[in-house]
C-alpha cells in the first residue's frame, strides 16, 4: 500500500470517530425515547363504570330495531314546520308529493314480536311497507297493531320468535342527575349509544298540542342531555341496570339537531297504553272530566296556598266523573293516591295510566282546607260535553245596570278598564251576571295576566261580580303584593286566571 493510501485510510477513520463521538449520543438517547410515559391515575371506580356502559350497551343493542316506512302521499296542507321542537322523522316541511322513506327506532317488547316506537314514526305509513331491521341484521315486514297520539306511542309486530326483548324499569323511580344512556338509529347510523344524565323529570313541552291532539295529548317527559338526534325516536332510554326508563321521542332545537335537550315518555305510562294496544288495539283510558291547568307563584297566593303545586280544576264537565265526586271548579288536586302533584301534567300523566271504572283518590285544596274525594273514572265516550254557563231563557229579564253599561271603571295599577254588562251581551254570551273588560293597556298587569277586551269577569275571590262596583270593592281591600283569583268567561270556555296588586 502506498503513503498516500495509508494516510487517506488514516483519515477516514479519524472522520469516523468524530462522528462516532457526535452522533452516537443522540441516537442512543432517540433509541430510548418514550412517548407518553407518564403514570395513569389510580382510579379504582374507572373500570366498574366503563363496565357499567359497555354491559348495557351489549344488553340493550340487541333489543333495539331500525324502523323503515314508505309513507302515503301527503298534500301540502299537512305539512307542519316548527322549528323550535320536532319529531325525529327529520326536518319537517319538505311538503312532498310522492310516497317518501322515512325512518325511526323501536325495541323489542315481547318475545313473540311486539315492538314499541312512536306513533309519529309509522303514523303515515303505507301499512303494507314498514320494515324492521335488528341489530343482526336480519329484516322482517311489520304491522301496525295500535296508534295512541295522545301519548305519541304505537305498536307494532313482525313474525318472528329468536329476539331479544327490553327489560322495563319503573320511571317513577327516575331521579334527577341519574346517568342514562340512549339507544337509536340518529341520522341512519344504526345501533348508536350515547350517554348523559337525567337533566329534568315531569316536563311539558307543547309538542302533542301542535300535533293535532289539543289538550288532550299527555305529556310529563323525562328529559335528558344523551345525544339524541332524527332517527332515534321510538328507542328506549335506559338507566345503568339496562332497564328501559323512557322511550325518546323529541327533542329541543334551533336547527333541527341535537343541541343538548331530548325528551322521552316514561315507560310506567308507556307499559299501559302497550298492554292496551295489544288487548284491544287501543286505548281504554280513564277519565275525570275535568280541565285543569298549573300554577305559579301569583295564582297560589291568590287560592290561599303557601306554595305553588298541585292543578288547578278551570271547568268541571256536567255529570262526569269528577261532578258526581263533588269536585267543583276551583279546587286543586294536590295528590292522587297518595302522590303528591307538583304540576298539573303529572296528575294528567297518573290518571292516563288508569282504565274507566278505577277509583282514585284525589286530596282537594279548596278555600283554605283540604277535602278528600273517592272518583270513580268513566271512558271519554261516556262524559257529556262541557258545561255552559247560564241558559238563554235566564237573560230575559230587564237589567238595572244597562242604562249604566256606558260608564267605565279604571284600575290604573293594573291597566284595567271594565263596564257593566247589557242584557244583550249577557244573553249573548250565555251569563246570569259579571262585567265586561272594556281594555287592557298593552304590558300591564292585566295584559300579561291573559286578559283581553271582550272577557267577561264573573268573579273575583270567589264571589260573584254583578257590577263593577262588586269588582272595585273586591279590589280596593288589597294592598300591594296581594293576588286576587279572577274567573272569566271567554267565547265558551270559563277559566281562572290570577293578577297581582303592584307595590307600590
């Protein structure tokens, strides 16, 4: 080898030491990295809780049924767009023409094929076209055993025997702040379980109203923040034992998606309407014959109660249940059975689970004492239509106060103006006595109170009113932050309503 090649071999090998000496450290140092090293927290309640959710997801997945419908052609005219709350059939509105797909959830009630969802949800389907798909993904053709829309439930069955069925939980039971977990098919992705809490019980929310039922749609919702969007209506809510608590059926929204709120019918009102609709293929349900309405802080001070609870009774029905009871307009159920009410769609709620010839007990709050009274509920089809104050032939006689009709009466601090009725507008409007609202000023007492120009005040505290004078007396006796019960006649419909005297 010559010089040159052994001082060149010599250089290169010290070029490879340095490097050796520079970057041996550093490859050896990434050699040894760790990502992520740090120690987990010690949390021995981790494990039972994920265990908890993952057990009932397995549980109750297999119960739960994607429901497909082919819906009958629907004109214009029945198209409803409510953007505040909304059925899960999606976005509403679309006023379609043709039959149309539309989908929901249900589960499994029985193992001979009955499966709970909503009455929304195949309300108008083609009958011959509703598939069901289980988490097997086996499908099967279902039919309509019964509707309810009073309650937004329905039945239906498909001929098959291998399922798994749901197993029910007492929602009456269901407290506030309990963790949930809702199971569906939100926006076609099927077999999708979230999880939240119960974040309210006994809500009433308005939605059956807007869908054709009026008052007597039964709503006292279970509500909660498990992610629930279009496509899970029908499935159930359960709680962490599995059990089935609610059925989810709404859901509050600005932009027709899941914004933190879902609303489901407690399964202990849906279990009767079930067994119903299976027996007989609907409803016998129990009624009192009444009309009721809740109560705030104003209308209590006015009855003479210490707190707002219980329902108030508008309008007893002639020779219903309830007036043969010896119920009268006025009082207010604050327990059923022993239950104490809190509102009035929680009474609603308890009596709807009952069958005509049932016998409730209802506690009365009636003039500063509670009464207790032995109902014996009839079928709707049984009660006699409302009853109307006053009778044609009874307004015939010359009344003192017309020639006085024109004079007004003023309560400035409640924005009130009222006149004498004429015998006219007391035969007119079907009454033996009272005072006519001649104005309301716009944000006044009165007119944030319900009251309109044209109602007839019939009386105040319990005490008939033939004058406005009767009225004033009633009114000048109070002192600011005093209430006063007014009943008032408007079109055919008689109500209570309150209306406080301002401090001054």
């Amino acid at each position: 080898m010559s010089k040159k090649s052994i001082i060149a071999s010599a250089l290169l090998l010290l070029i490879g030491v340095a490097f050796s000496f520079i970057l041996g450290p550093r490859l050896a140092c990434e050699s040894q990295l760790k990502l992520g090293g740090a120690q987990p927290i010690n949390n021995p309640d981790y494990k039972s809780l994920s265990k908890a959710f993952i057990d009932v997801s397995k549980a109750v997945s297999p119960t739960v049924v994607s429901i497909t419908v082919t819906t009958k052609v629907k004109n214009n005219k029945d198209q409803k767009n409510n953007e505040w709350f909304f059925h899960f059939f999606g976005p509403e509105g679309r006023q379609p023409q043709v039959p149309q797909m539309e989908g929901g959830s249900g589960f499994v009630i029985s193992s001979d094929g009955y499966i709970m969802t909503n009455n929304h949800v195949v309300a108008d389907a083609d009958e011959k076209k509703i598939d069901v798909t289980f988490s097997d993904g086996k499908k099967e053709k279902a039919k309509i055993i019964g509707t309810d829309p009073t309650t937004d439930l329905a039945i239906i069955k498909v001929e098959r025997k291998d399922i798994s069925v749901a197993a029910f939980g007492n929602s009456d039971e269901v407290e506030i702040g309990e963790m949930v977990v809702a199971v569906g098919n939100p926006l076609g992705l099927e077999g999708t379980v979230t999880a939240g809490i119960v974040s309210a019980t006994g809500r009433s929310i308005g939605i059956l109203r807007q869908e054709g039922v009026g008052n007597l749609g039964i709503e006292n919702f279970i509500q909660t923040d498990a992610a629930i969007n279009p496509g899970n209506s029908g499935g159930p809510l359960v709680n962490l034992r599995g059990e089935v608590v609610g059925i989810n059926s709404a859901i509050a929204t600005t932009n027709q998606r899941y914004q933190g709120y879902g609303f489901a019918i407690p399964i202990n009102l849906a279990k009767v309407v079930a067994e119903d609709l299976i027996k007989n293929g609907k409803v016998r349900r129990g009624y009192l014959g009444v009309l009721i309405s809740p109560i705030d802080d104003k209308m209590a001070k006015a009855l003479g109660m210490d707190k707002p609870e219980g329902a108030l009774i508008q309008e007893v029905q002639k020779d219903g249940a309830a007036e043969d009871a010896g119920i009268k307009a006025g009082d207010v159920v604050v327990a059923i059975d022993g239950k104490n009410i809190k509102a009035s769609n929680e009474l609603q709620s308890l009596i709807a689970r009952k069958h005509p010839g049932e016998k409730v007990s209802l506690k009365i709050f009636r003039d500063g004492k509670s009464l207790e009274k032995t109902v014996t509920l009839r079928a709707r089809d049984e009660e006699k239509d409302i009853a109307k104050n006053g009778d044609d032939d009874q307004s015939k006689e010359k009344d003192d106060s017309e020639s006085a009709s024109s004079k007004t009466v003023t309560f400035e601090n409640l924005g009130l103006s009222i006149q004498a009725l004429t015998s006219d507008i007391k035969k007119q409007s079907k009454v033996d006595n009272g005072v006519i609202v001649s104005n309301v000023v716009p944000m006044s007492e009165a007119f944030n109170n319900g009251l309109v120009q044209g109602d007839i005040i019939i009386q105040a505290d319990k005490k008939d009113i033939n004058s406005p004078k009767d009225l004033k007396s009633i009114i000048d006796k109070k002192k600011g932050g005093d209430a006063i019960l007014l009943r008032i006649k408007r079109g055919e419909t008689v109500t209570f309503t309150a209306i406080q005297i301002p401090k001054e």
